[in-house]
C-alpha cells in the first residue's frame, strides 16, 4: 500500500496495483480499496491527459467521458466547457480570417459567448483586426471606385499605420498627380477646340468691322469677361492710329476715348511694344456695369493683334476675376490667327477694289466704244455714205485698237500691283510651310500653310483675269495629250473630298460603264473647266448633296456638236444649292456678271469663272449648258469631243506659243551657290527682303539696288557680281533701259541679267531680251524654277 500510494500520489506513476499474498478480511478489503482508488485515479487522469493532449494538438473534438465526482467530476465538466470554448473561438476566428484573408467578405466578426479574460482579449483583437482592414479596404476600394468614375475629389481619410497608411498616402498622391494631369489635358483640349472653333467661325469673313465684332461677341465670354473693346489700326498721315470698330458691354464714357495714337493710353503702349499688357487689382475709376449694378474689374489684359511683325489691331478685355494661364495662353494663340484673317481680309478688300476698278474701265471702255460708234454714225450721216462708211470703219478701228492697248496696260498694271505683294507673301510662307529649322510649332505650320494656300487662290484669281483677255484676244494655247479619265477623276475626289466633309455635303463621282478609258485634249483646261463647276456647286450648296457623272452621249448632242466627229462626252455637275432663276442662266456666263448681281449677295466671287469655262471648253470643241430651278439646285453640263480636233490656225498658233517658252532643265541635286554674289534690282523691299532670305540660305552673297541707276553703280562697286536679277517696273529708270544701260559696258557683256516682272503679259518676254536681258521669269516665282534658271546661266558664264 505504501509503494502503491508512494508511485501513485508522490512519484505520479499511475497504473500502480498493491499485490499482497495471503491477505483476508480487513486487509484485503484494504488492499481491493487502495488498488480501486489507484485504479481509478489512473483512469481519470489518463482521461484527462488524453483530452488536454488532444487539445494541445489542435484537437478540440474530444471530451472528458469518464465517470467521476465531486471535484473530479468539476474538473471534467471544467475542461470539457473549455474544449466547447475554444472549438466555438476557433471556428469564429478561422471563419473570420478565411471571410477576410482569403474570400475578401469584409464585415465579419467573432461570436464566442461565455468567452472571458484572455479568450475575451484575443476574441475582441480579431475582431478589431477584421473591423480595421474592412474600414480601411472598403475606403480604399470606395475612392478608387469614384476615380475611375471619373471623380477626382474624393480622397482617402480613413485612419491607418504602417505599410497601410503608405498605401493610403500614396494612393491619394496618385488622385493628386491624376488630377493635376487630367486638368492640363482638359485644358489643352479646351485650348485646341476653341482655337479650332474660332478659325472656322473668322473663315469667310469679309469685313473687319464684321469679324472684329464676331471675335468681341464670342471671345469675351470664352474668358470670363465682362468687358471688352477691339481696336483697328488705321494710317493716318503717316501714323497708325488705334480706333475702335468693336465692344462687348461697352459705353462711350466722357473720359474714354474711341481712338489712341502710339504710345497713347494702355491700347497706344501695347501698339507700341507689340507685347502683351496685363493688369492687376485696377483702380476703381475702372467699372463694369449691368443694370442689376456695376463693379471694378480685377484684372485687365491689352493684346496686340500681329501679322509680320505688324500691329493689326489691338483688344482689351476686363475680368471680375484673374485671367488664368490657360485663358492668357489661349489668348495669345489666338492673336495669331485673328492677324492672319484681317490680313487676309485686307488683301481680298484691295483685290475687290481692284476687280471693281476693273469693271469700271471695262463700263467705261464700252461707253467710249458706244460714243465712238454714235460719232461714227453722224459722220455717216453728214458725209458721203460710201467714204464716210470707209472712213467710219477705219476710224472704229482706230478706236477699238486704242481701247484694247488701254486694256491692256491697265490688266498688265494691275498684274503688276498684284504680283508684287504675292511675291513675298507665297515665297515668305512657302518658306515658314516648309519649317526647314524644325522650329514651327503644328498650328504654325499650319497658319502658313493657310497663307500660302490664300495667296495661291489670289493668283489664280489675277490669272483668271489675264486668262480672260487671253481668250478675247484669242492668245489662249491649247496642250492636247492622251491620258486616262481615271486621273480626272482621283484628282477631282482628292481636291473636293475635303470640301464635301467640311461641310457637312456628300460627295460622289460617277463613271458610266461604257465610258472610253483614255481621251485626248488639254487635261489641264478640262480640269480648270471641272474645278470652277464644282466650285461653284460646293459654293451655292448648304445641304444635301453634289455629283459629277461622267458618260458617253448616245442620243440628241447640242446644236454646237452636231458636225463634231467621233465620240462625244457628257460631264454633268449636278447640286442641290439655291438654283438659279430661268432670266438669270444666260446672265451668269458673262464676265463680272452673277445670279444675285447685288453688293448684299450672300455669296462672293468675281463672275469670271464660267466666262472662261465656256470660252476654254468652245477651244476644246464643246459647249457647256446648264438646267436650274430656284430652291431644287443645277445641273451643268460639259459636253466635249473623247478627241481633241485642232484647227490650222491654233496649231499655228501652238507651234509659235511653244518655239518661245524657254527649255529649262530642273536644279540639279547639290548644286553649290555658296559664294555667288547676286545683285536684285527692285524698288519693293519686300521682294529684296524675301529674294534676300532665299538666296542667302543658299549660301550666296546678296547686294540690292532700289533702281536702275543704282543698279549700275553697284555693279560698277561690285565686279565680281556673278548675276543680276532685275525687276521691270521701276521708277527713275526701269529695268529695261538699266538693263541696255548695263550692256553698253564692256565688261558686263556676259553679266547674266534675268529679269523679274508682275506685268506677265504678251510680248513681255520679248521686250526683255530685246533690252538684252539673258532670260525671263514672272512673279510671282517658284523658287525651284528661279534657282534653276540662275543656276544653268551660272554653268553657262562658267561661274560654277
């Protein structure tokens, strides 16, 4: 009993019986009690080992099942409501962590009822973890949500630590710089789109006045200002003066003034320095008013409106609030494009001015011709009839020979006024298009591109008005060749596509399928003819729809073509415009002559096109016709031979149109100029300017003279002068007598002397080479073609 009680209760070694021989009675009742009692506490504690073992190990499904009472059986009941305690705490927090850690169910929490003390602690930890990450996660996950929605004002506040609350910092940093990014790119849309807006809607303009008040209407509450006033410059006696033709809510004020002379007043300072003025925090004097009430502006910005380094116009604006950076760099932009369309304004008034000028000779001529024919006719009457017939004739003749030399001299002066200005101006942007410094921006590029296409209209404009004499004194060269119709008609879409699309008009060329393939007659003069027809369509034509169709006529032909040979073609340009009333389709095919003849007609143009249209297409061996009714459009109608039939005396005069058209070959690749001294002759700086800033990027000294006699001294300080370029119209001494003038001296026998002339009129040429001139350009010049014709007489005088 001693070793069983020993092993058991000191030593712990359970399992322990007390074997005793030969016991009976009261000792082996003994015995049996102390071995049942150690039996027994061998049993529970093994029990309780087993369940304390198995939940040591993560076991939390095993319980105390063991008979036992009193404190024993406390003990079991003890450990088993902890096993039940912990399985629930362990299944909580396993669901929570798998809900949040692993599925990303947030908003979970531990449920453990009866948990206490540490239990309580770790339950209330987790929960507090699973309560921290969903608050911080759904935070996150909201404000991410409203940036790609495109909301940008939200940012993270929820509190955080650690790597947590970098995350969240960084996160608000991104909407930061996302933001920031996204109103520079907003701001350079708005920049773009308006800057695009406004050039279309100045397109067009034929008034300064007009566009000056269009501008002052749209720009100002573009801005956000409430004020604004446009001034014009104006010469006056020498001085530009600043005048006001335009406002956005502005009344004359006693102590204002409507008109500002250099250096006078903020409008006269910023004419003056031709720089940007901007004004902050303005006295009170300065006042905006409504009728609700009226108020000083904050801030006032002067802009100065440039063209070639040129003050057009100057604008103010006045704002209740500072003009922001966006809005003064938009506004600076746009200074640039309001300065090339005054510019271009300025240029087609003098061009209108011009062609009315024209018009008025023309009125005036056919009046002097009428007077001539009544004089004729009184002479008729008082004198023999046989010889004051004779005389009457020759005196008409006289008369009519007088008025067309008059016509002329007047068409070869206004060539000449015309040509000289364009000749800076194409060169000058052909040049800036080109961008051969990489320095333009786009929109740069993209303004002189616009010039040089304005000028190009602008020649073709004088060329139809030479074209036209050309026809009526029956001068006009036909080239026939053969070529595909397809190229009429790729050329034709690719000129017109553009137009179509801009405004909002479809477009088609059709071809018939037994149309011949080729054709032989002047492609470059059909074109013409087929240009200004669909001009015209696109011009008068707001809505719908315009087509060329080109076919083969297999019925009744015009009365015209009734004995022409061979094939016949129809093109037919058909619209859906404004039409053209029935008194008015013969009207409209005389020169300077419109449907809507009235100076408020809504659409421009000089009337010339369709004169010289039928009179090329009569050259051509057609005819052109027209169908129309007012408000439903028109059809026109070309009608010419598939072959070009050319009678004697237009190939007489082919052959003589082509012996004097000099064969010039193209420029050679890397021809040297470096170091060729050139003089130019001419009276207009702006020519010995732009000639200057070609040839000197060729590398070639330049000198200038103003005029002939100039010129010869010059030549006289300068020997070693390896070619003259020499203008025709000058005053004191033109360039034909300074170019006889030249050749009289020994020395410059061999000078090449190319002379430059606007007039570009028949027989001009001539006069030329007659003066001694060694060859002959017009103005304005293709620069390739002038570089090329310099460099053949330079290899030719053996300079090269």
């Amino acid at each position: 009993v001693t070793r069983v009680a020993t092993e058991v209760g000191t030593d712990g070694k359970l399992g322990g019986q007390a074997e005793v021989r030969g016991d009976a009675g009261v000792w082996k009742d003994l015995t049996d009690n102390v071995n049942f009692m150690a039996a027994n506490l061998t049993t529970q504690v093994r029990g309780i080992v087993r369940v304390v073992t198995a939940v040591a190990n993560g076991d939390l499904n095993q319980k105390f099942v063991l008979e036992a009472k009193g404190e024993v059986a406390a003990l079991a009941e003890t450990i088993n409501g902890m096993i039940d305690t912990l399985r629930i705490f362990g299944d909580q927090v396993t669901t929570v962590a798998r809900e949040v850690g692993i599925e990303g169910k947030l908003g979970g929490q531990a449920k453990v009822p009866g948990a206490a003390g540490v239990w309580r602690d770790l339950t209330d930890n987790v929960n507090q973890l699973a309560g921290n990450l969903t608050s911080q996660v759904r935070a996150i996950a909201e404000v991410s949500t409203a940036v790609t929605r495109g909301d940008l004002t939200r940012y993270i506040t929820v509190e955080a630590q650690g790597e947590v609350a970098a995350l969240k910092d960084n996160i608000n940093q991104m909407i930061v710089n996302l933001k920031d990014t996204t109103q520079k790119n907003q701001e350079q849309d708005w920049l773009k789109t308006n800057l695009a807006k406004f050039s279309g809607m100045m397109q067009g303009q034929r008034s300064t006045t007009a566009v000056a008040q269009l501008i002052m209407s749209e720009l100002t509450p573009l801005v956000d200002a409430q004020h604004g006033t446009f001034f014009m410059g104006e010469s006056e006696a020498e001085t530009l003066t600043m005048k006001l033709i335009a406002s956005y809510a502005f009344a004359d004020r006693k102590n204002l003034s409507n008109k500002y002379a250099l250096k006078e007043g903020i409008v006269g300072q910023c004419a003056f320095e031709k720089k940007r003025i901007l004004l902050r925090n303005v006295p009170v004097d300065y006042v905006i008013s409504s009728s609700l009430g009226e108020a000083k502006p904050l801030n006032i910005v002067v802009l100065p409106v440039l063209f070639e380094g040129e003050v057009k116009a100057v604008l103010e604006l006045a704002s209740f609030q500072p003009f922001s950076a966006n809005y003064l760099n938009f506004l600076d932009q746009m200074m640039d494009s309001i300065g090339v369309v005054l510019n271009m304004i300025s240029s087609s008034m003098r061009t209108e001015e011009l062609l009315q000028e024209l018009k008025r000779s023309n009125t005036e001529l056919e009046a002097q011709a009428n007077e001539l024919e009544e004089k004729a006719k009184l002479l008729e009457i008082k004198n023999h009839e046989v010889e004051l017939a004779s005389l009457s004739l020759e005196e008409k003749a006289e008369q009519l020979s007088l008025i067309s030399k008059y016509k002329s001299e007047f068409l070869a002066n206004m060539s000449h006024e015309l040509r000289t200005p364009l000749n800076s101006l194409l060169i000058l942007s052909k040049m800036l298009s080109d961008n051969k410094d990489k320095n333009l921006s786009p929109d740069q590029i993209k303004y002189a591109t616009t010039i040089y296409s304005a000028g190009c209209d602008l020649l073709a404009l004088i060329n139809e008005i030479l074209d036209l004499s050309k026809v009526e004194a029956g001068k006009m060269p036909i080239l026939p060749s053969n070529f595909e119709i397809r190229e009429i008609r790729e050329g034709l879409d690719q000129s017109f596509r553009p137009v179509a699309e801009h405004k909002g008009l479809s477009f088609s060329i059709e071809v018939s399928p037994e149309m011949p393939k080729r054709m032989f007659t002047d492609t470059g003069r059909l074109q013409q003819i087929l240009k200004n027809l669909l001009s015209n369509a696109f011009k008068f034509t707001n809505k719908g729809s315009v087509t060329l169709s080109i076919s083969t006529v297999t019925g009744q032909v015009p009365s015209a073509l009734a004995k022409a040979d061979g094939t016949i073609l129809r093109f037919a340009v058909a619209d859906t415009g404004i039409g053209i009333p029935k008194d008015k389709q013969k009207l409209i095919f005389e020169a300077f002559q419109q449907a809507d003849g009235t100076t408020s007609r809504k659409y421009g143009g000089t009337g010339l096109g369709l004169t010289i249209s039928r009179e090329i297409a009569r050259l051509l061996g057609g005819v052109i016709e027209v169908e129309s009714e007012p408000g439903k459009g028109s059809v026109f109608y070309l009608y010419i031979p598939q072959n070009y039939l050319a009678t004697d005396s237009q190939i007489a005069q082919q052959i003589e149109y082509e012996a004097t058209m000099p064969k010039l070959p193209p420029l050679p690749e890397g021809a040297d100029f470096h170091g060729r001294r050139i003089l130019i002759v001419d009276d207009d700086m702006r020519n010995v300017y732009t000639m200057t800033s070609i040839l000197e990027s060729f590398g070639m000294k330049v000198i200038f003279a103003e005029n002939g006699r100039q010129a010869i001294e010059q030549i006289k300080t300068h020997p070693d002068t390896d070619l003259v370029l020499m203008d025709t119209m000058m005053p004191e001494m033109d360039g034909l007598e300074s170019t006889k003038e030249i050749r009289k001296i020994p020395e410059f026998h061999n000078l090449p002397i190319i002379s430059l002339t606007a007039k570009a009129m028949k027989g001009d040429r001539e006069a030329c080479l007659s003066a001694g001139a060694s060859d002959y350009i017009t103005k304005p010049v293709d620069t390739d073609q002038l570089l090329a014709l310099m460099y053949a007489w330079l290899m030719k005088n053996g300079k090269q």
